[in-house]
C-alpha cells in the first residue's frame, strides 16, 4: 500500500545472486536446540537460503 514510494529497503535477508530482498519462507522447523530452521525461496530467480533463528525464550533459559 504505498503511493509510488519507494519501497526497494532490504528486510531482512537479501537475494545474494539477485539483489532482492523479499523472500518466501517456503519451510520452517523446528530444531531440538531451540532453533528454527528456516527455508527462504526468492521470488524473483528462485534461489534458496535456509536461515537459522533462535527464540528469544532460550536466551534466558540458563
Ligand atoms: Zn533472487
């Protein structure tokens, strides 16, 4: 929803073979560590990334 703004700010991860940086987050699980894996598709030349997230939760978890 924008009004010819400009909205070419990466979020997030950025496409390393296409510049862009809208991904679709095809999969995501969750790992025995308390991560979460994620698999991330571009839209544009369909590159795939898997990218790991921790919980903010298991940081305090000591
Ligand atoms: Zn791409």
């Amino acid at each position: 929803m924008d009004n010819g703004n400009n909205d070419n700010a990466p979020r997030g991860l950025t496409c390393p073979r296409c510049g862009r940086g809208h991904f679709f987050t095809t999969n995501s699980e969750p790992l025995p560590n308390g991560r979460i894996r994620r698999r991330k598709r571009c839209p544009s030349c369909g590159r795939i990334i898997v990218a790991y997230e921790v919980e903010i939760e298991s940081f305090s978890a000591a």
